[in-house]
C-alpha cells in the first residue's frame, strides 16, 4: 500500500505524539521533554521519554523508539496502512482512496467484510437468545448465575440446534455465503451447498481490543464433543493475539495496576459477573508472546489463574518461560480441591476467591515447589540442579536471574553460591563477543559519523549530498554505513524517513540510544547554520577516514622493509603520495 508522502506528513504535522500517547499512558512534564513509565517493557522508573519539539519517543531502558506512526502501530498492534488510516480519521486528513494498491485495496475490504458481517452475526445470535427459541440457554446462564446485564455486555448469544439458521439468515440479508465461509461462520457442504458451524450452542462472540467482533466460541447446552467450538483463524482473527475480554476490562486492568489471566470464557464471566473485572481469557490456548505484549500496554503484573487439573497446571508451568521473559511481575494460583475460578467463585464467593488472588505464590515459589519438586537424594539434587540451570539460562534480566538464583537456594537448601558460579560458567562458555559488542566499544571514538546520521535523520534532505559526494565510502564503521544506506534509500523511495524504522530493534542498543539522545537534545539549526555543521561535519568524517589510510599504509610499509619487498615498498608509497595530494585539498 503506498500513501502520498505530502499527506503523511501532513498526519505527522496535525498529531501531537505527546496527546497520543496521553490516551495510553501517564506522562509529566521533566524540562523540555515528557516521561513516563514505558509501555513496552516493565520499570520502576520512568525512561519512556518523548520529544514534542521533535515529535519522537524513545524508551532509554529497552530501546523502543520512533515517531508519532510507530508509536501507534506498536502500542496498538497496528500495521503501517492501519496506522496512517486511524491518525487521517483523527486529523481529518482525506486519503485518496486510488493511493491504494488494488490488492492492498481488496484486502482491506476483506477484511472490513467480515468484521461487518461477524457483528451481524452477533446480533442475530443474541436475538436467538432472547426469543423463544433461545429459552434452554437463557436457562442455562441462569442457572450459572450470569446476571442478563452481564449477558448482554459480552453480546451472548444462542445458536438454534439447526443446520442451516444462520446459513438462511445470511443468504437473506444479500451477504455472500463464501465470505461467511471465510469469516469462519458456515461450512462448505459435500454438496456444494453451506452449513452452520455452530449449532445448539451458547455463544461468545470475541471481540479484539478495539471491541469490532472477530470471532465466535461456541459452548455445547446438553452433553456432547467437542464441549466448546471455536472459530477457526480468518482474515481478522488469530487466536495467538486475541486475548477474549480485555475491550471491555483494559480500563479495570489499568485502574488496578494488573491482570488476571484465566482460561475459559465462562471463567471470565463469571468473574466479572461478581465484580472482579480486571481479568482476561486465553480462548482456551496456551499463552502466548503476542497475548502478553498486548497486556504490557495496561500493566507489568499479572496473577495467572489456571484450572486446577493437569491441562492447566501444565499450562502454567509452560507460561513460566514467558512471564519472565517478558519481564512481567508474575505470581501463579492454583486453586484449592481441583475446582476452576468459576466453580470456586460459587462455592466460596467473591472475597474469599479475591484473599487468595491478593496472596497468589509469586512465580518463583511455584516453580521451585511444583516444578523444581523437593530432592532428598543426591541424585535428585543434582537432577534439581540441571533442571534449575535449564531454566535460569533462559532469564534474560540479571536482577530477576540472581533473585530467582537466591530463592531456590533459600527453598531447596542447594548452595546459593554453587548456583551462581554455574549459571555465569555457563552464560561465559557460550557467549563469544559479538560484532555488536565490539561495536559498542568503538561508538564512542566514532562520533563524527554519529552526528552525521543524527543530522540525516533530522535534516533527511541532505542525503542527496551525501550521495552524490559518496560521503558514505569514508565511514569507518560498518553499521553506521549501514544505517546512513538505510536513510538514503528511505528518502529516495517515500519522500520522508520514519527514525523508528531507520533504527529498528536490531541495531546495536548503544548505538540507538546514543542517537536518540542527540536527537532529543538538539536544537533546530537555521540554513546557514546547518550548512556549516553538515560541512564541518564531512571534513572531520574525511580526515579521520585519511588518517586510518596512513595507519594502514604505514603499517604495510613496515612488515614490506622486514621483508625487503621493493616493488610493495613503492607501490605503497605512491599511495601515501597520492593520499596527501587529496587530503590537501581538505584544508
């Protein structure tokens, strides 16, 4: 999909990156720049910084930087055609429709397709519930305790036990039964004709954050497999990055400070139902990176509330890795008697089941005591200590690594210091030094090219110079040559150059950081005045470039008087020759 470049920087002109990024997160004022507690990852300490002057943001604690486009597609899981279309509705800005590509075009309305068609479906399904066909469901969720408020704030609906309800109902509103089939909602016949999915089933329908329906879940009323139904992944649903409920509890998660993670619809429910509504489902799969980066939005601290049979607590021990991963504050409960949260929440009721929530085991407790398990023997220490080290390897963050370290040591008895020695032993025996580790030792002797970037990114125009003099050639680190390559080519093909993307997750921290702060930092220049910064700025890139060229021709020259190579000795000092002619004309 392709945008006209003067509209996109139009958008950029008309949003204000500091109001946007207010509808997400708290920010303060701290001199020329605004803070707050980054969205991305956990801290304590606010590093989320942003820029009005500049209309950029950059996290100083995990790296995450960019304008006011990036800003949304990160924070909001929006592609880059999404974002540009969000901020145009803000701002009033009219996108041509014809700027489209036909496939992109064809896509998108595909996609706006069925989300219409889904919310038709929903609202077809919740009239079922409330007719006399519906009157076993309406039973059902009464007998469950589920309040009709409740009912008709998640949109339930009810799916007749017929094979083709909705099939008739969609076929007689004038929608096409193969973009039903694509939204997941009717089944292709052996005989070229369509069926419902879903029959004789309570229905969820599942809404993605922004609260558009993407799909349906489907609960059996009498006995019968399977026992729920799901809709299968479509063009607007992939259960992986949908979390069931978080549209409607994201504003109870925020206000509370975190979430509860359950498994199943009626879990959720049935919470909400009670008044505990900073809770969201899973859809009944294992959790995922994408379903805990949507979290990370709203807040660092979550207590995952599983079934208490082996399916959830295996669910649990494997959502270990990614809690922490994640750098997320996480404690675990497994309730008491097998039951799940919504049996328990009838049996004991709400503030019991909030006492044990508000005391759940934090992460590392659960799995010294469930995982880890007790070893008496000497064998059953040293399996302990394989399957401890298996896991702390995996720890990215060294204060959670060295605290998950000293609470097995303190819950098991195993020598914390043994511990220790293990897990570095291991980390430094498969940790060779990185390019980019030897990168950032250098940046700081490199500033000249920095400064140089910094001013590409700032003042994109000037890559035409920087082209057409092959200003690049004279760089003497590789991954800023990179980089300078990247802005180029951005400006060349768009018109503009979007510095989130320019300096993507993959570069060197250091390095990122280093720019963003020079970028923050930096006052607008005049023309007159930039012309002498980016001049001044290329000769001292030429200058050092010829005083490597020396380095290396000297060094040349010497190993070539070792070894008394005449014809390399003045090869290599017509070189020199030939340098200082050009370096001449730098002064």
């Amino acid at each position: 999909m392709r945008f006209d470049d003067n509209k996109i920087e139009e958008i950029k002109s008309k949003v204000d990156i500091v109001e946007l990024a207010s509808e997400y997160l708290a920010l303060k004022k701290a001199g020329r720049n605004f803070v707050g507690l980054c969205p991305f990852h956990q801290e304590k300490t606010a590093s989320f910084t942003i820029n009005r002057e500049k209309q950029i943001f950059y996290c100083f604690g995990c790296g995450e930087g960019g304008n006011v486009i990036t800003f949304l597609m990160k924070i909001a899981g929006k592609s880059f055609p999404e974002a540009i279309k969000e901020l145009a509705e803000k701002t009033g800005v009219i996108l041509p429709s014809r700027l489209t590509s036909k496939d992109g075009r064809e896509k998108d309305y595909l996609r706006e397709s069925i989300t219409a068609l889904n919310l038709k479906a929903a609202q077809q399904f919740s009239r079922n519930l409330f007719s006399p066909a519906g009157k076993e469901a309406r039973e059902y969720l009464k007998k469950r305790g589920i309040a009709e408020e409740t009912t008709k704030q998640f949109r339930l609906g009810y799916a007749p036990d017929n094979w083709r309800s909705l099939t008739d109902y969609i076929e007689g509103s004038g929608q096409p039964l193969k973009l039903a089939e694509q939204a997941g909602l009717v089944i292709a016949g052996k005989d070229g004709g369509f069926y419902d999915r879903f029959r004789g089933r309570l229905i969820f329908p599942i809404e993605n954050v922004f609260g558009e329906v993407v799909a349906f879940g489907g609960r059996i009323l009498d006995k019968g497999e399977p026992k729920y139904l799901n809709s299968p992944e479509s063009p607007v649903y992939i259960k992986g990055k949908n979390l069931y409920g978080l549209n409607k509890t994201k504003e109870e998660i925020r206000k509370k400070g975190s979430a509860i993670i359950v498994e199943g619809y009626f879990d959720l429910i049935s919470l909400w139902n009670a008044g505990i509504c900073n809770v969201v489902a899973s859809l009944g799969t294992a959790l995922t990176r994408e379903h805990l980066e949507l979290l990370c939005r709203y807040i660092v601290e979550v207590v995952a509330l599983f079934d208490a049979d082996a399916a959830g607590r295996k669910a649990l021990d494997r959502s270990l890795e990614l809690f922490l991963g994640m750098r997320m504050k996480a404690r675990a409960l497994i309730l008491p008697g097998d039951f799940d949260p919504d049996d328990y929440l009838k049996k004991v009721g709400k503030d019991k089941l909030e006492e044990l929530i508000a005391h759940a085991q934090p992460l590392s407790d659960y799995y010294i005591e469930n995982v880890l398990g007790g070893g008496k023997t000497f064998e059953d220490k040293r399996e302990m200590i394989k399957t401890a080290m298996e896991f702390i390897g995996k720890i990215s963050d060294k204060k959670e690594k060295d605290l998950f370290i000293k609470r097995i040591a303190e819950k098991t008895g195993i020598n914390e210091e043994l511990l220790i020695k293990e897990t570095y032993k291991n980390e430094t025996q498969r940790k060779p030094q990185s390019g980019k580790e030897k990168l950032q030792l250098n940046i700081n002797n490199d500033l000249v090219e920095v400064h140089l970037i910094q001013l590409l990114l700032e003042y994109p125009q000037k890559t035409i110079q920087v082209e057409n003099e092959n200003i690049l050639d004279y760089f003497l680190q590789p991954q800023l040559r990179v980089i300078g390559k990247k802005i180029i080519d951005a400006y060349k093909l768009l018109g503009f150059v979007d510095i989130g993307v320019i300096l993507s997750a993959d570069e060197d921290s250091s390095l990122r950081e280093r720019i963003f702060q020079l970028i923050m930092k930096a006052l607008p220049a005049d023309d007159v005045m930039l012309e002498k910064i980016f001049a001044d700025n290329i000769r001292q890139i030429k200058k050092k470039w010829y005083k490597d060229q020396h380095r290396q021709i000297k060094l040349k020259l010497g190993k070539a008087q070792e070894n008394g190579n005449e014809e390399l000795i003045n090869k290599l000092l017509r070189e020199k020759e030939n340098l200082l002619m050009i370096e001449k004309e730098l002064h």
